[in-house]
C-alpha cells in the first residue's frame, strides 16, 4: 500500500488474469482507498475489464493506453568508481561506502575481490565491471544514521540511474 500522496504506477501485467501487458495495449485502472493503509491501484486488460472488472467502490477509474517504463540509464562504471572514491575519503560519508559498494555488488556493478588488512585498518577491494581498476572502501560498522543516509542516496541516484 502507498500513502495517500503517493499514486502508484502501473503495473506490468493484468490483476484479474496475470497476464503482461504490452506497449498500446488498452488498460483499465482503478484507485480503491484502504482505511489507514493508503491507496491500492489495480489495473486490467479489456478482456478482464469487460467480464466484470472490479467490483470494489473506487476513488478513480481511468482507462488509457499502456506504455512500458522506460529502462533506466546504467551508471557508467567509472561513475560508480569515482562515487566510491569519494565517499570513501570522506570522513562524513565513510560510514555508506561499504553499503554503497555491496549494493552495487548486488545490482552487478561491482565485483567483491578480497578483504585485506592495510596499515591496521581493514579494506574492501572490489573491481568495476566494465572498468579496469581496483577501488578500496574502508570496512567499518555502519550506524543507523549511516543506513539512513544510504538510503536517502540511493533514493537520489534511483530516480536517474540503475547501478
């Protein structure tokens, strides 16, 4: 469920029958109020649509036409790279550097190569796919503000590139 500020984005595929929807294709959608849970979207093909829809008292009905979300743009490597770095340097974002690295360990830009010990400290070495070159992010414990922090980051890069 979303807030009620928040108005959620179609989905994919038809919530009666399951089925994905494809670029033009007519969907009907519906916005049913959840007491003290927000907003719940369902949206359906007309073939779904016509053989009864929704039964459930809505907010807002709509129907238009189906356009797949665009496939966001891939954070360059030496991007990635260069952002790593940064934090890593800073005393303030060091705390989300290791976060941020095995995220994008995740989201399959980076690749974990080993855990070492460098002048009494312990460091992180990965290697960007697609870049040459070995970054090394301080291992530390990360606090909740820390997580706080690399959330609101991730957030912030969400809406303009995928790692």
């Amino acid at each position: 469920m979303r807030s009620p500020d928040s108005v959620p984005t179609p989905p994919r595929k038809c919530t009666a029958c399951g089925v994905l929807f494809s670029e033009g294709q007519v969907i009907h959608s519906i916005l049913v109020g959840i007491s003290g849970e927000g907003w719940k979207r369902s949206s359906y093909c007309a073939a779904c649509w016509d053989n009864g829809g929704d039964s459930r008292e809505r907010v807002s009905y709509w129907h238009g036409v189906y356009r797949g979300r665009p496939e966001r743009s891939k954070m360059p490597p030496e991007m990635a790279a260069e952002l790593l770095r940064r934090l890593s340097a800073s005393e303030k974002w060091v705390g989300i550097a290791s976060l941020m690295a095995w995220h994008m360990v995740r989201q399959k830009g980076l690749r974990f190569v080993e855990r070492a010990a460098t002048e009494g400290h312990q460091i992180l070495r990965f290697s960007p796919v697609g870049f040459d070159g070995i970054i090394e992010v301080p291992e530390c414990r990360s606090t909740t503000d820390d997580l706080r922090l690399f959330r609101e980051l991730i957030n912030e890069l969400g809406d303009e590139f995928s790692l």
